[in-house]
C-alpha cells in the first residue's frame, strides 16, 4: 500500500516562498501521477497541480507562482509556492490515484 509523506508547511509572510515536498513509498514501480491537494478551514479539498508524464496541471488561482515538479529520486514531488498570499492558507496533501491520504502539511500565509 502507498503511503505519503508530506512535509515543508509552515508560516510564511505575504509575498513569500515554501517548497512542498512528498515522498510516496510501498509502491514497487514508479508512479505516473502525482500531485497537490490542499483544504482551507470550512472548505472543500480542491486540485493545486497535478504532474502526469512531465505533463502539468494547474488551478488557475496558482497559476504563474506554483510550481510542481517531480524530484530525481522515486516517487517524490515538489510544489514550490512563491508570491504567496493568505488564500494559499491550507493544509496541503500530496495525491497518488488510489493512495490513501497523508497527514499533509500546514501552510499558513499571514503577516
């Protein structure tokens, strides 16, 4: 069973920078499909990007100050979030088709 492990949250100002990371491990091949989830308070989980194949996908709200990419090693993805704002605030959670979610990671934009 796929298991994910996010981490990188924590508080930044407006205007500023985090890189996400998640590492997704049980899997015996390489996994095709990674990407970001995040859940404000009092709101539905909703796509950031997806990385399919090199190929990315992007909630336009994000568009132009995320970045999802996938690491060198098996398995990982980054979202590297720059321009904050305080509607990035959210918990973040890595996706796989299929896996179970993770703890995810808090990310909290406020002055």
């Amino acid at each position: 069973q796929v298991q994910l492990v996010e981490s990188g949250g924590g508080l930044v100002q407006p205007g500023g920078s985090l890189r996400l990371s998640c590492a997704a491990s049980g899997s015996g091949f390489s996994i095709n499909t990674m990407g970001w989830y995040r859940q404000a308070p009092g709101k539905q989980r909703e796509l950031v990007a997806i990385i399919t194949s090199g190929s990315t996908k992007y909630q336009d709200s994000v568009k132009g100050r995320f970045t999802i990419s996938r690491g060198n090693g098996r398995n990982t993805v980054y979202l590297q979030m720059n321009s904050l704002k305080p509607e990035d605030t959210a918990v973040y959670y890595c996706y796989v088709p299929l896996a179970d979610w993770g703890q995810g990671t808090q990310v909290i934009v406020s002055s």
